[in-house]
C-alpha cells in the first residue's frame, strides 16, 4: 500500500467533509492492517452498468468492426515505381497493416555526425549504434534550430529485424503523425488480420511531447475508439495494453483549455520572461537526453500556461451558477498557481535546450464558455476530479525518482498545487449534487464512474525507455512509470473517493453534502 497515495485519498475526503464516511457501516479494506484501504460500502466499487429507461440494461460498447473498402495503400519512400509498406490507409482514416513485407529502404536518413567528440554526444558514426538492426549514427537539431547533437537511429528490413513483441513499418512519403516516415521497429502484437481472428490489424500514433511513438494491435470489436476523432476530450487512439484499442492521453499536466473538445496550447517560441525558477545544471548529460527533457519541460509548460485560461473560464463559469465565494476564491488561486507552474517548467525547459523559451500567442477563437450546470460540472469530472487527481499523481511520481535539485524543487510545488486544484474539483462536485435537481444529480454521478472508466481505459502502453536511467533524476516519466503511478492511483484515490461521495449522497444527501 503506498501510504502517499492513501494520504491523497484522505486529503481529498477531508475536502469534502466526507472523512466521517468511514463509520458505522462502512467497510475499509484492501488488505492494509490499518484499514485504511478504499471504501467498501457492501456494493462493488463499480457500480452496476447504468440503464436506460425501460429498464433494460445498456452497455457502452466501441464503435464495433471495421471494414476497410476503398483504401489507399501507403507506398515506400526512396524507391523507383509503386512499393507497397503492407499498411494502407482506410476511408474513415483506420492504418490497416494487410501483410508484412520488405522495406526497400532499410536504413534510416540522415546527415552522418560531423560534431566533435565532445563528451555529449550520444555517438559518433554508425559504428556506436549496435542496439538494434541498420543503425546510424545522425546528426539532429536539438530543441533550438541552431544546435545539433549526435544521435543513434535505428532501421528495419523485415518483422525479423525488431524482436518479439515489435514488427517493422517501412517508411513513406505519406508518413505523417500517423504513420512514420523512415522504417522502424514498433510495438505490435499482430502481423496482420490472420493473427487478429476477424478483427483488424491496425495502426495507432500518439505525440508524446518527445515525438511520435506508434503501436500495432488488432482493432476488436470491443475497442473503445478507431480513430481520434472518436476520443472527444482525449488526445490519440492508441493500443491498450490488455488488447484492442482506447483513448490514449500522452501527458497529464494541468487542466487543459479544450476546445471543441481538443487541448489549445501557445506555440513555444523564445523569449525570457517567462522562464523563472529554479535552473537545472544539465551539462554533463547527452545532448540527445537534454533534447528530450527540453521537450517534455516545454510541452508542460504549454498545458500549464494553457490552464490559466481554463481556470478562468471555470471561474466565469461558477459565477454564471451563483457559486459559493470559497469555489471562487479557490479558482482564482489555481489560476495564479498555473502561472507559476509555467514559468518553473519554461524555466526548466530553457535550462535543459540551452536557450530561454515561452509561450506566444494562445490560440482562444472558438473556445465557448458553458452556461448549465450539468454541462459546467461534467468537465469538472473529467478535467479536474479525474485529469488534476491523476496529474498530482503524476507529478508525485516524478518527485519519487528525481534527483536534480531545480526539477525536485519545481515538482514539489506542482504536486501539491495540483492536489489542491483536484480538491477544488472534488468540492464543485459535490456542492453541484447538493444544489441539482434529482436527474441531474444521478446523471452526473454516473459521468463520475464513465470518467474512472475512461481513464483506466486511457492508462499509458507499458513500455521501458531505454534513457529511462538517464531521464528519471530530472523527472521524466516512461510510460511504464507512469502507468504503474497513474493506475494506483485509480485504485488507491479515485474509486474510493467516488464510491465515498456516492455513499454519502445516497444516505444522508443534505447533511453529508451540505454547503455550508
């Protein structure tokens, strides 16, 4: 038991006023001597699937088989005539791996590396690249245009090339964020529809921060998304790691300014004045891993500058429901601590590229401001109960492994800033199921457990980076970190607290809900 994150559940209860939930009657028990384990109120924790109003019992399925008609098959780059990479592309957008074949083009492009040795360079010609198969030794830009660093590249010619577990994708002209443009070895537990029974071998992409990153896995039935069009508030449709294919969120930073459904986000572009915070001392890393941490740093300092819109729409919001002054006091706070966070990520950022970076203009044409409370308190769910809960999680976890001192004392701050603005969330909703109409109140409460549903369903692919030795002391997470972190704390935070307020609606709705 990770008495952190059992602290976490308790701080969040405690916000709630709901710590008393544990008393007659209610069980705690997950196996912890002191009991203080998730909330057991004699049902299960995940309630009974909803139904609908003839009482019959609906589930929520995916968006069923997909049948491939009229596609256009991805051709090899490099190469003279029409040469099929065995992917091609669906009319709705589906990547269909239909056989394995030969890449013409093994060997990844690039310019050989000219910089000198250094000491920060990965490599220094294609003899240090022996990981994997046709490796190369290239010379890339860092963050910043006008500095290079050395890098491993590897390639593929066939499936036979990558391993168990990984399959070769040739590269393409057509390569895009969808499908990569020089051959390379990926994750995939399928070859082609043969090894899927009816469904289909497919393709899934997701941005990272770092770059793309693709998998292959058979498109069952049971799917919860085909493409991204159908992850709403989420990013990618990427692999699951239990099979099939769900709505993947690469970073979990902040609360996210939607719209239309999508995180807006400034373009990072240099300047000075909003990288202010402890500075790391990144020199005696890799160019290569300063790359990366540089990127992670700006694109979470992006969601973070990002989230001082979102908090104050929320804050028009909650005026526009007649809220009670300490949400409003509390939203406003949250604003002025998304500042701060982005300026320690910008900062950090900055540190790790080796030149001041910030945001440009943020992107807000089309973002709407909801007006109902159903429709106000929905996101909240999502955006903060779930997204902030999970991204103080996250940022825990990080503090866990780090060691630099600047990146320690920026996620110290940011965990326990994001476990208050997880808090404010936590109490929006339950001030709403106070003040709703009975309908609503049950609506609501069952968006809270489609939400848990959809964040399990979103837990990152298990993967080990191979710099994971290098990135984990500057509080860079692979996703097998994080979806170890991001999973317990579902476990341990997030089902006992909504099975808690469930609970204490259910019982005693005005006096264990009361506002106060």
């Amino acid at each position: 038991m990770d008495l952190g994150l059992v602290a976490m559940r308790g701080s969040i209860l405690g916000a709630l006023g709901l710590a008393a939930a544990c008393g007659p009657g209610v069980r705690i028990d997950d196996g912890s001597e002191d009991g203080s384990g998730s909330v057991d109120d004699g049902e299960t924790l995940i309630p009974p699937t909803p139904t609908g109003d003839d009482g019959d019992s609906s589930t929520t399925e995916g968006p069923g088989p997909v049948v491939c008609e009229g596609s256009e098959p991805i051709l090899q780059s490099g190469v003279e005539g029409t040469v099929p990479t065995g992917f091609e592309r669906c009319p709705d957008g589906v990547i269909h791996r239909v056989e394995a074949v030969a890449c013409l083009v093994p060997e990844p492009p690039g310019p050989e590396c000219t910089l000198p040795d250094d000491g920060m360079q990965s490599c220094l010609s294609d003899a240090d690249c022996t990981a994997g198969a046709f490796g190369r030794c290239i010379q890339q830009p860092l963050l910043f245009e006008d500095m290079d660093f050395c890098g491993c590249v590897y390639g593929c010619a066939t499936d036979a090339d990558c391993g168990d577990g990984r399959i070769c994708a040739c590269g393409s002209e057509l390569g895009a964020a969808d499908y990569p443009a020089r051959s390379m070895c990926i994750p995939g537990d399928c070859i082609d529809d043969d090894a899927c029974g009816n469904p289909m071998c497919a393709l899934g992409s997701g941005d990272d921060g770092c770059g793309f990153s693709y998998g292959a896995s058979c498109l069952t039935p049971d799917s919860a998304c085909t493409v991204d069009a159908d992850c709403g508030d989420f990013i990618d449709c990427f692999p699951r790691v239990d099979g099939g294919f769900g709505c993947q969120d690469f970073c979990c930073c902040g609360r996210p300014l939607l719209v239309d459904g999508r995180p807006v986000t400034a373009e990072a572009r240099p300047r000075a004045d909003w990288a202010e915070g402890p500075l790391a001392r990144p020199s005696s890393l890799p160019a290569v891993v300063r790359a990366r941490i540089a990127a992670h740093y700006t694109q979470a300092a992006q969601l973070e500058h990002a989230s001082v819109a979102s908090f104050a729409r929320f804050t028009l919001e909650l005026m526009a429901l007649g809220a009670p002054p300490r949400l409003l006091e509390a939203a406003q706070r949250a604003g002025l601590d998304e500042i701060d966070h982005a300026r320690r990520c910008f900062a950090l950022a900055s540190a790790y590229g080796g030149r001041s970076i910030g945001p440009g203009p943020l992107p807000v044409g089309g973002a709407t401001m909801a007006s109902e409370l159903e429709a106000v308190v929905a996101a909240v769910i999502d955006e903060a109960c779930i997204g902030e809960t999970l991204a103080a999680v996250e940022a825990r976890a990080a503090l866990a492994h780090a060691t630099e001192p600047a990146v320690r004392q920026t996620l110290e701050v940011i965990a326990a800033d994001e476990l208050r603005h997880a808090q404010l969330g936590w109490q929006t909703l339950r001030w709403a199921l106070e003040v709703a109409a009975a309908p609503v109140r049950a609506r609501l409460l069952e968006r809270l457990e489609r939400a848990l549903a959809d964040a399990e369903r979103a837990l990152p692919v298990a993967m080990v980076d191979h710099d994971r030795a290098l990135l984990r002391p500057h509080g860079v997470l692979d996703p097998d970190d994080r979806r170890r972190a991001l999973a317990d704390a579902i476990t341990t935070v997030l089902r006992p607290c909504a099975a808690a307020l469930r609970q204490a609606w259910r019982s005693a709705p005005s006096e264990a809900l009361a506002t106060g």
